[in-house]
C-alpha cells in the first residue's frame, strides 16, 4: 500500500502497541490523542500542538512521518530499516526518555532520513528529563555502504551500539538529508568501551545531504565519522565531554565550515585516527582516513589547560586549509611509527605532503606542533602560511538555530 496511514484514536494500537518490526504501510503522524497532556509550546501546524507524541521502540521497515511543528517521545531504539524513510519536518523537536544508551534514532544501511529544519525552526532531538544533562540518551546514528577499512571489499563490520551494520563498497551511498539538526545531552554510556555520540556516522556516503548540524552538552564525541566519504558542512559542537569531532576507520570524506567550543568537560577539539585500532586496518589494498577539513575555529580555555586542539594518530592523513586554533597547550600533536611500512605511518604522510596544514593562526597556544612520529621533519614541512588562518564565519551561518554561543 502507498497511503499513508493516518493516526487517529481509534487506529492508536497500530502504532503505540506494537514493537516488533512494522510491514504496515507508510505511517504519518499527525494525531495529538496519543499524548501525556504535556504543555510544550511549540507553536505552529494545526489542530492542537502543546501535546507530546510518543513514537515506539521499533523496527519501521515501512515510512515514517513528523510533521511540523510538533513535539514527540522516544524510550528505547527507533530503527529504520533497509527501505524505510524517516521524514522529519521543520520545527519538530524529539525528547528522548533519559535512560542512557538505550534510547536512540538508527538509520540503517539502505533506510534514509529526510531531516528539513531550517534556521527559524530547526530540528532538535534532546533529552526529555526536566533537568538535562550530558549522557542521558544515546543520539543519531547513520549507517551507509560507503568504504571502511576495519574490513576487506564489500564486508560489513557493526555499530558499537546496536550492533548494526555498516559499509560497503558504495562511495555515493545515501542516507538522506540532515540540515538544521542540533542534538542535544546525547552520548550515553552502554559500558566502559562503547558509548553513542551526538551524532554517529558509521560507512556514510557523499550522496548523503549534512549541513548545518550542531551537536551540544554530550558525553561523549560531539561528530563522530567510522570511515565513509560523508561530505559535512557548517557543523558546531559545543561543551562535548570527549572529543568535539572523531575520525576513524578510513574516513576520506570532508569537513567545511566548522566551530568546536570546548566546555568545562571535554578532551580533544580533533582526533583523528587513520583507522581503529581495536579493530586494524584490514583493508586490501590498505588505505587510511584522508579526509578535506576547511574554515574551522577551535576555541579552547586557554594554554594553562594542557590541552591539544587537535590529535593525529594511526596513521592518519588529511589536508587541513583556513584553520584558527585558540586557547590550547598544542596545536597539532602528532604520533605513530617510523617509515612507511609502519602500521602507524602518521609522519610519512607529513614527508609525502598526504597530511598538511596551509593558512592557520594560532592564538594562546604554547606549542603549535608536537612531532611524536618518529619521522623527522620540521614544522614547516607540516605547516604553511602560518598566521593566515580566519576560521570559519561562524557568527554569521550559526546565527538563530545554535545554542550555548
């Protein structure tokens, strides 16, 4: 079937009872009487919209819609599934139960989601605890058919939380549209070695439309890219309790137009690891993370704090152009191992121009690179056009639909 089924009170069980996975037809919900009579103020769209909708824990192998203006619950996992497409409308804003890891939005390999906000009424997924923290549920995650290296050719590896699948042999794969998506108190911990982010980006491909993201107050990573060729622009992440942005497992995509803002908690502004290393490159031919960053600003609590702005490792490579680094012990810290053959070649790709920076100022900044690689080099082989560096114009992109400025 094609039409969408709309929720009424006498079709509420179809949706709200049910948690094994969904053959129904596509699924729109627009209907308030499946609420907790909880005023959210949100304002617009139609019919009564001060009510909270409750979306079930499911499998959605068929369609689901959000419309507009509308607020809406989650308590445990909403996976698409191969096929299946969520559509998020503007204006929407999701609350997740604060119950950690266990509660989060997976787009599975094949599945897309079609998140349109815009700048007056962006979408904002966020803990639905009156007193929010960091932590306190799991985040996005997206997963694509786009190349990793912690498997050989077309094999798939899974996700740390959820178990789901990801990568493939498909540079163009997409899973849709993110634009104007901020999510918020996200990164909740399933153990000691496996924890959601903000936002996860697991084997996702450049056909995928992200811009204009942020992810605010999370616990652990604020973007975090497991290979993939995703192609992001204009992303922020604010007071993340780990690393702002992460890279691993072979990503060769691209970052444009980024602003990283640390908070009282936080780590790194970058790491970036050319592949995971609880895993192993296990890519043949082997090939290892290179992707294209430009116009970021990293701002940090200042030099006294020892902390790097930003860490490469495991052989990672990448070019780095307009970068503006402020308020950190380190600039750029550097470690592998001697030679190309290395499993950890991180300085070769200094020497062989695959890893290099070009236009950067650093301000409050008491060491701007720290070579622990092995390879010797100078900070001018790395480094260019030191000074140059404007970051990006975040004041004016960023403007309405971020938070914690």
């Amino acid at each position: 079937m094609k039409n969408n089924l709309l929720l009424g009170l006498a079709i509420t069980a179809l949706l709200f009872n049910s948690c094994s996975t969904d053959d129904t037809a596509a699924i729109n919900i627009t209907d308030n009487s499946v609420v907790n009579n909880t005023t959210t103020n949100n304002g617009g769209g139609t019919g009564n919209t001060d009510e909270e909708i409750a979306i079930n824990a499911a499998e959605y192998s068929s369609d689901l819609t959000l419309e507009a203006n509308r607020t809406y619950t989650i308590s445990g996992p909403v996976i698409m599934t191969e096929g299946a497409t969520l559509t998020i409308n503007e204006g929407v804003t999701i609350k997740a139960v604060a119950t950690g890891a266990d509660v989060y939005i997976a787009i599975s390999q094949g599945a897309k989601i079609i998140a349109n906000g815009s700048a007056a009424k962006p979408i904002v997924m966020t803990s639905g605890n009156a007193n929010p923290s960091a932590g306190q549920w799991g985040g996005l995650i997206l997963l694509g058919k786009a190349p990793i290296n912690s498997v050989t050719g077309d094999a798939t590896s899974t996700s740390e939380i959820g178990s789901l699948p990801y990568g493939g042999s498909d540079s163009a794969d997409s899973s849709g549209v993110l634009r104007y998506v901020r999510v918020e108190y996200s990164g909740g911990a399933a153990d000691g070695s496996s924890e959601n982010n903000g936002f996860s980006f697991y084997g996702v491909g450049a056909g995928t439309t992200i811009e204009y993201i942020q992810a605010y107050e999370g616990a652990d990573d604020g973007i975090e890219f497991f290979g993939g060729t995703a192609k992001v622009s204009y992303a922020v992440v604010i007071n993340c309790q780990d690393d702002s942005i992460d890279w691993t497992e072979g990503f060769t995509g691209s970052i444009t137009n980024a602003y990283v803002k640390h908070g009282e908690d936080h780590d790194k502004g970058f790491e970036c690891d050319g592949y995971n290393t609880d895993i192993g490159n296990l890519s043949n031919p082997k090939f290892w993370s290179k992707p294209t960053v430009k116009d970021v600003t990293i701002i940090g609590l200042g030099s006294g704090t020892g902390n790097e702005a930003v860490r490469l490792r495991a052989g990672t490579q990448g070019i780095f152009e307009n970068i503006l680094i402020e308020g950190f012990e380190e600039g750029f810290d550097l470690d592998g191992d001697a030679g190309a053959d290395s499993d950890n070649p991180t300085g070769t790709g200094v020497i062989n121009g695959d890893l290099d920076v070009k236009n950067v100022t650093f301000t409050d900044v008491t060491t701007n690179m720290k070579n622990d690689t092995g390879d010797t080099f100078t900070e001018a082989d790395f480094i260019s056009d030191n000074g140059n560096g404007i970051g990006t114009d975040y004041a004016t992109w960023g403007a309405n639909w971020t938070v914690g400025n």
